[in-house]
C-alpha cells in the first residue's frame, strides 16, 4: 500500500481517536480530564505519520471536537489547545525523524514535545486573554493540572512508538521522509 495512504489512514484513525478517547477517560472522576486524552493520538500520529500530519491532526481536532461535542470549549480554551497540539505533532515528527534511530530517542521526542507544546499554549493563551493569564495561571494549566497526563504520555506513548517501529510501521515512514 502506499506510505501516503497508510500515513493518512493512521492520521484519520487519529483524529477520530481524538473524538472518542476524551469521552472514555472523561468518566474517571477528579483526573479523567487531566490525563489529556487528545494528546495520545496527535502525538502518535507526529511519531507515526510525520509531522505534517501530527501538525495538522492537533490544529483540527480540538476545534472540530468542540464544534461537534461542546468541548473544549470554543474560544479561548479550543484555539489555544489547537495550537498545542499542533506543536505537539509536529516537534514528536520533526525530531523523532531527525534525531539518531534509537530508542532514547523516542523519549527525547516527546519530552521536548511535550515542552514547546505546553510553551505554546501558554504563549497561545496570552495572546487571546492577555495580561489576566498570569504565570500562575500558566503554571497550574501547563504543568500542575497537567501532571497526571505528563506521567500518562511519558509511560503509554513511547511503548506504542517503539512496538510499532519494531513492527516495520514507523520506520518506513522514517525513511520516506528522510
């Protein structure tokens, strides 16, 4: 089958996954929103597709979810997550195809990921609500609030990388855009 159409395949199962996942962990009371389950498939798809496709999946799932389902919320909360998960998407596809091919590297990846991701939305934030997003603020969104999450991603994520890479899948879309 072709790589593109593998890559947007696994891209679409993605964005879909980004639809479902928030309604399944949504039930976990206290932590279920915390666990940040729209991250897991745009930062798969930027490990897994590349980043364009991880940039594209996390700028239009959080904005077609709210569309479709009310949450997040639009305005502020959906555009600010859209330029999240973008930055998610594509720094996991940019480094994890530039950095060397090992395991570590994945880990690198999605740490730095992670970071820029969580930058930007600060960033993001401020832009749209100005001075009364505080450091504060920030802080408690991007590292408190999100912790569970943080630990979810860094446990869950880079398995599912390396098995899939192991299967053949990841590593031929390394090559292809190599």
């Amino acid at each position: 089958m072709n790589r593109n159409l593998k890559r947007m395949i696994f891209a679409a199962l993605c964005l879909a996954l980004c639809m479902v996942l928030p309604f399944l962990t949504g039930q976990i009371p206290e932590i279920g929103k915390r666990l940040s389950p729209m991250h897991i498939p745009v930062l798969l798809c930027g490990f897994l597709c590349g980043w364009p496709w991880g940039l594209a999946v996390g700028a239009i799932a959080p904005i077609l979810r709210s569309a479709l389902f009310g949450m997040p919320a639009m305005g502020p909360d959906a555009f600010s997550m859209a330029f999240e998960l973008a930055a998610y998407g594509a720094v996991a596809g940019l480094l994890y195809r530039l950095l060397p091919k090992k395991p570590w590297s994945v880990y690198i990846s999605l740490i730095i990921a992670m970071i820029v991701g969580r930058l930007v939305w600060g960033l993001a934030k401020w832009a749209m609500l100005g001075p009364s997003f505080t450091l504060q603020m920030f802080l408690a969104g991007a590292i408190v609030k999100a912790l569970p999450g943080i630990i979810l991603h860094i446990v869950l994520i880079p398995p599912i990388v390396l098995a899939l890479s192991k299967a053949g899948f990841a590593e031929n879309n390394r090559r292809a855009e190599e």
